[in-house]
C-alpha cells in the first residue's frame, strides 16, 4: 500500500489539519482586520480613499501571487492538507477554513486594542511578532511520499550544457508545468473555475476592507464597527465545519461546485441588504446573514478545486489560480475607493460587490451545467452507437398499413427438412 494511503486520514494528518487551521488563521484571517485602520491610516497621511486602499491591496495581491511571506504559509497548508486527508478530504477543508474564521474574530479585537494604545505603528510591529507562530505550524507539516511526487522529482529543471533557446524552452517548460496553464488550456471546467474565482474576487473583499469605515462613516462607534468584522468570524467558527459536513456527504459530492456557486449568489444578494441601511442592528443582522454564505465559500473553495483536478496537479492548479486572483485583488479595493471618492457615497461599493458576485456566480453554475449536460449527451450518444453495433444483421423491411413508413423486421428462416 502507498505510503500516502497509510497515512491519509489519520495519525499524524490531525496534528497537519490543526497546523493548518492555526496558519490559515494567522494568514487569510489578517486582511481583515485592515479596516480597523483604514481612517487612521487615511487621516496620518492626508490621503484619499483611492490612496489608501492601496494598502490592503497591495497587502492581499502580494498574500496571493508573491510567493512572499504569508503567501508560503497558507498555500502549502492547503496543499499538503489535501495529501493527507482522501476520504474526508471535504471536512478537512471545511475544519481548517474555521481557522480563518477564528482570525476573523480575533484580529479585529486585537488591532482595535492595540491601536488605542500603540497606534498603527506599534500595533504593526506586534503583528509581525504574532505572524512568526506560521513557522511553527511550518515546522509541523511533513512532506507525504507519493509515487506521482517521486516521479516529477527525476525530471531535472536545468539539463547540463543547453544553449540559451535551450534554456529559455525548459525555463517555459517549468513554468507552465508549476503554473498548470496545461491544465488551463485542456481542463475545461477548470478554466471556467479559474475564470470565474478570478472575476468573483474583484467583489469579495470588499465588504472587509470597508464595512468598519462605512459604519464609522455613518456614525456608529469605532469598537461597536470593529465588533462586525468579529460577529462575521464568530459565526464562520461554528458555519464552515457545518458546511463540511455537508459537503462530505455522498449524495452532494458530485454537486459541490453548484453548492459553491450558489454560496456565491447568496453572498452577492447578502451584500445588497448591507447598501440599505447603516444602522447598528441592520448591519448586524446583515453580518449574520453574510456570515451563512461566506462559510460556504470558504468550506467549498479549495475542496471544489481538488475535484475539478489531480491531486498531483493541485499546488500548480492554485498557484496560477492565485496568481490571477492577485490581479484582480490588486484593482479592486482602489477601484472602489476612486467610487467612493467620486460619488462620496459608500453604498455603491456594495452594488459593485453584489455585481461581481452575483455574474461570477452565474457564470460559474451555468457553465457547469452546460458542460454537464454535453457531457451526458455525449455519453448517451455513445452508447446508442454501442447498441447499433452489437444488435443484429435485419433482414427486410415491412411497409406500414397508414403509410411508407417502414420498419426493420428480423428475417426468420423455417427448415422444411431435414
């Protein structure tokens, strides 16, 4: 038995998942904590919306497609999650997710205490002590032995003495193998996942980035606003296992990318409710609701990339994903703060969010399904064929009573004697 078998999906791969959690937490639970400063940030360098929104751009492009920092953390997390975890592959997913959940809550209490006593300044140089826990969680993952990875390990990068085309040709070839552009250009449906995640990520930070300012904006007090960033990490902590859970189970595992398209949907609809009111008990109330479909993103994310390709592929698959999600990301938040400097209006922001979700959600679930639905007919087609084949030779043929129609009929040959 493969010793990625043995070990999958239990031992050693609980103490990954918790590794896993705990840098996800550290990681992808950061960002959103960037509110909390956004108006210190804005009023310490007289800045425009537009400017400051650079920051958490820049922030979130770099977390993606940098291959700095954070970027290593949570990536490998995810990946080597997937070696370790086979039969409940989803719930793994789902379970580490929680640990974005838990950033969420902690972050934002954290920055908004810090920042009251530090300010900006010291509450960053407290963060970056925090972050240096992801290398324990580093120390803590162990590569899995699979055969597939001791077979891409004999393929040299560089062979000796090339000429420059030469190496220029293996440099392309490097890079489109770790970057999964094969899989783009052959795996339709990941090229429709890709696609898709690439336009619905212009629209799925936003609410992070400007939720507390658009409170603040609208008067409600600073630790009251920074406590909806923590209501939508609370409720994830007890959702995202939930969805897990569902997921995992057989009859939606092969529907868990049109759960995940529908999570889309009701996260962009979510945020329309948002653009409505400012007021402290609606934006709860909105929170709360918010919190219901992005613990289904979350839960189903990675885990709908790992159906859509091979597990070997997976780390080259989400680095391109990644890669092209980091420019979106970079274009969003100062795209929406041109908006909000041009209209001096915060709700159009959500509009915009809303938009992009709700056409990337579209997208996604129709593309799917049309697939689908060519992949059926091809297969009935086939088989029809298979059928024609292997029926019998037909004899002759019989008129119809009521027309020229004709029918096959069977010839039947009688022995007279013997």
């Amino acid at each position: 038995m493969p010793q990625a078998l043995e070990q999958a999906d239990g031992g050693w791969a609980w103490v990954v998942l918790l590794a896993t959690l705990v840098s996800q937490g550290l990681t992808l639970g950061f960002p959103t904590c960037i509110g909390v400063f956004f108006t210190e940030l804005q009023h310490d360098f007289q800045a425009s919306n537009s400017e400051t929104s650079w920051f958490p751009s820049v922030q979130l492009a770099v977390l993606h497609a940098g291959g700095l920092g954070m970027c290593f953390s949570f990536q490998s997390g995810i990946t080597v999650l997937g070696l370790y975890f086979i039969r409940r592959r989803a719930l793994a997913n789902a379970l580490a997710s929680a640990g974005v959940s838990l950033g969420i809550t902690l972050w934002p209490l954290l920055s908004l205490y810090l920042l009251e006593d530090l300010g900006w300044r010291g509450a960053f140089l407290v963060f970056g002590g925090v972050l240096l826990h992801c290398c324990v969680c580093g120390a803590i993952l162990r590569p899995v032995a699979t055969d597939r990875a001791l077979e891409t390990r004999e393929v040299p990068l560089l062979p000796p003495k090339t000429s420059a085309l030469g190496c220029l040709a293996v440099c392309g070839r490097t890079i489109q193998h770790h970057l999964a552009f094969d899989i783009l250009r052959h795996n339709v449906r990941y090229c429709v996942f890709t696609l898709g995640m690439t336009w619905m990520i212009m629209g799925f930070p936003l609410p992070h980035v400007f939720l507390v300012p658009y409170a603040t904006w609208h008067g409600v007090d600073e630790q009251r606003a920074a406590l909806l960033i923590s209501i939508i990490g609370l409720s994830n902590i007890f959702l995202r296992p939930m969805a897990g859970l569902v997921a995992n189970q057989r009859a939606f595992a092969k529907h868990r990318k049109y759960l995940f398209c529908l999570a889309i949907l009701l996260n962009g609809l979510t945020n329309l409710v948002c653009a409505v009111s400012a007021d402290f008990r609606v934006l709860v109330g909105y929170c709360l609701v918010y919190s219901v479909s992005m613990s289904g993103i979350g839960a189903l994310m990675f885990q709908v990339l790992m159906d859509l390709v091979p597990m070997d592929r997976f780390p080259s698959a989400l680095g391109l994903l990644t890669t092209l999600e980091a420019i979106t990301i970079l274009i969003s938040p100062p795209l929406a703060g041109f908006l909000l400097d041009t209209t001096n209006n915060f709700s159009y922001i959500f509009y915009l969010s809303s938009f992009l979700l709700i056409s990337a959600a579209l997208f996604m679930g129709g593309s799917f399904y049309c697939l689908q639905k060519k992949e059926q007919q091809g297969r009935q087609a086939k088989e029809e064929g298979a059928r024609v084949e292997a029926a019998p030779e037909w004899g002759h043929t019989l008129e119809g009573k009521d027309g020229p129609e004709k029918q096959l009929c069977p010839e039947i040959m009688y022995v007279t004697s013997v």
